[in-house]
C-alpha cells in the first residue's frame, strides 16, 4: 500500500519490477489462506500493478495448492487452445506478452472461482476484496484531485478516470487507473459486499462506515448513470430482504432527500448534482452512452462469417480482428464475440457447475447482491478484456458460500 502511495499520489519513481518483488516475497512467505487473503486484496490493484504478478501467483497458488480441481484446469486450457488457436491466423504483429497476461488472470480466475481449500474463510476474502478495492478508488481520486483540483472531478470535466484510465492492462502497468465505468464498477461491487453487514465480514464500524462512504463517493464522482439505477435497484432488494421497518425507511428516505436538498443548494456540492442530472438528461442516454450502436456492430461482424460466429475473434486482440474502433460495452456480447459457440457453451457449462456445486437451499436474497450487481453492471462495460474487469466476479460468487464453511 505505501509503495503504490508513493508511486502513484507522490510520483516516485518506483517500476514494476520493485513492486512484483514485493508481492512475490509475500506470496512465497505466506501460509495457503494468507496468500489467498493477499491475492483478495490485490485483485483490485491489478489494474496498476505488472499483469505478470497475476502469472506469478497462478504459479504460486497451482505449487502450494494441495486440492486442486478439474474444474480450476480445464476451462483455462480450453480458453488457452482457442486464444493460441487465434493467434496464429492473426494477419498482424500480435503481442504474445499480453496474450501471457490475459490468460495468467484468466488462470487465477478459475482458480479462485472453484478453489476448495476448506481452510478459506470466505468473509475475509471478500473484506479484503474491499480493502483493496476501496483502496485503489481512493488513490485514483486523490490523484487526480492532487494533479486537476477538486473542482475538475466534482464538475465532472474529468469524467473522473478518463483522464488518466487506458484500457489495456499492460500500459498502466505503472499507475492504478480506471476509466469512470470501471470506478463505478469496483464501487458496486463493493457495495454489494458490503450490505453483507459489517460484523459477517469482521470489520469495526469506523472502519465499515468508512469503506461504505468511500465507495458511495467513488460511485457518485464516476457520474455513472448506471451506477445511479442498480444502487436504486440492490437499495430495494437489500429492503426487502432485511424487511426493515416502515420507520426505517421513511427516515432513510427524508435523509437522502434532505442530504440531496442541501448539496443542490450548496455552492461546493451543487456541481455534483448539476452533472448528476445533466447525465441523466443527456440525449445519448437513448443510446446508452453509444453502447446500442456498438452492440448493433459487434453482432453484424459476428454473424457475418461463420468460423467467427463458431470460435469467435479472442479475447486479447478482438477490436483488432473485427476492426472496431471502440470496445464492446456488454460482457455477455464480449463472451459469444470473442469465443462464438464455443464460449458460450464453455460459460453456460461454468455457471450450471457453479450453481449446482455451491447452491444452498433457502439462502437469503441479501447474499445474492453482490453477484446481482456485478452481473448486471457488467452488461453496460467489459467481462474479458480489460482483463481484471472478470476479477470481481469472484468474491461476488464467494458470497454465496460464506454461509456453508464446507463449500
């Protein structure tokens, strides 16, 4: 944490290699579940730290793993078959690095999804997730408030991670950057763990009010309007679940109305809200942000060759192959365009193991949140590419096993 503070918020030259030192000392130092305790933290970091720390720990985790499963392996060599299969009809200079790298975090995906180890506290994997993720929301906006002013992000001129986030993992290798979905993103997630309840995941309630009000922040500075529906929408299930009281609500309902009242009057606050609103008014939003006529291209190129429409363009050089200028914007599009019939049936197959390996009967709505919202934000983003936007489906799914130590 004080490296990446130094690096990112005081510009210190300290390179990768530094830093993958470190991590690597402590994944080889460390006992199984503090490793994988680490690797929750870390997760979120991915987006500015080395993508081959992530080569490094799947290494790391496959030697000291004592319950590995066929389930950890086998999709990983699928997708690894299919991906080396596309790059050898590239007609251009594919960068077998980045390949190495997409399929290392593919790798720890898998690893993690389906890991066994009954030595796994579940809650701490989670509560680290969002140390971690809250971390590097937190260093991405202190950042840039340092490097732009407050005024730039609270109007919204910077989008926040706009002016700094790139997509490809290996170009911010050397800075922890997200664009303003992908900040939106983490801060959902994370919030979704979160309404777990502060004493499930072990945490004191300074720290837990912290982490929520610092991810409620992030969310609301990225200006994501979908941000704005699925906070409305994990609000009025977290609701019904916990079958809170008519006086609970009608409180929490006058403090967010007074709260919104007097940032709308504020001359500080104000900006916020303007922005809020200026988004939701936008004539884009017809569009989703463009996201409609990027889907409509996407799926014209898919359907228009059938070796694309069985196997897919892969996952690292899609954009390249289909010969668009932007990036899908919907996670299951990413999953059919990159992989065609195959992928969808290798995901399909994924999910109907995991629901049917780790299904509890009468579980409560409130653990299905977090993968609610993870799952439904990443339709409006990416799930493959960049590579760490699958990350955060893992302590999601982790949450439906909190209950049940043995799973």
């Amino acid at each position: 944490m004080a490296i990446l503070c130094l690096r990112d918020i005081f510009d210190l030259d300290i390179g990768g290699a530094a830093i993958t030192g470190v991590i690597a000392v402590l994944l080889i130092i460390l006992p199984y579940p503090h490793l994988i305790y680490l690797l929750f933290f870390i997760l979120p970091l991915t987006c500015g730290i080395p993508g081959y720390v992530m080569l490094l720990s799947i290494i790391i985790l496959l030697l000291k793993s004592k319950h590995k499963t066929a389930l950890q392996i086998i999709p990983v060599l699928v997708i690894s078959l299919v991906e080396i299969f596309h790059a050898s009809f590239y007609d251009f200079n594919a960068d077998l690095k980045g390949i190495l790298s997409y399929l290392s975090f593919t790798a720890v995906f898998f690893f993690l999804l389906f890991d066994q180890n009954k030595t796994i506290d579940r809650r701490i994997c989670i509560k680290y997730f969002c140390l971690g993720a809250v971390f590097t929301l937190m260093i991405i906006y202190a950042d840039l408030i340092l490097k732009n002013g407050f005024t730039e992000i609270i109007t919204g001129n910077l989008r926040s991670g706009f002016a700094m986030g790139i997509d490809d993992v290996e170009e911010m290798k050397n800075h922890l950057a997200l664009n303003a979905n992908s900040i939106a993103y983490y801060s959902i997630v994370s919030l979704g763990c979160l309404l777990l309840g502060r004493k499930k995941l072990q945490l004191s309630l300074p720290l837990y009010l912290l982490l929520t009000c610092a991810a409620i922040a992030a969310g609301v500075l990225s200006f994501s309007r979908t941000w704005l529906l699925l906070i409305a929408i994990i609000s009025i299930l977290f609701i019904i679940t916990n079958k809170l009281s008519n006086k609970f609500i009608t409180m929490a309902t006058i403090a967010i109305i007074v709260s919104f009242a007097i940032m709308s009057d504020s001359a500080f606050f104000s900006p916020i809200t303007e922005n809020i609103t200026n988004r939701i008014e936008n004539d884009n939003i017809a569009t989703a942000g463009g996201r409609v006529t990027i889907f409509k291209e996407y799926n014209r190129f898919w359907s228009s060759d059938i070796k694309y429409m069985l196997f897919g363009t892969g996952a690292v050089y899609y954009k390249e192959v289909a010969r668009q200028s932007a990036s899908m914007h919907n996670g299951i599009q990413q999953i059919y365009v990159c992989y065609g019939v195959c992928g969808i049936i290798l995901y399909i197959t994924v999910i109907f193991i995991f629901i049917r390996k780790y299904r509890q009967k009468g579980l409560p709505l409130l653990y299905y949140l977090p993968i609610i919202a993870c799952f439904l934000f990443d339709q409006s983003i990416q799930f493959l590419n960049p590579y760490y936007l699958m990350l955060p489906f893992i302590p999601a799914a982790y949450a439906l096993r909190i209950e049940n130590p043995e799973i």
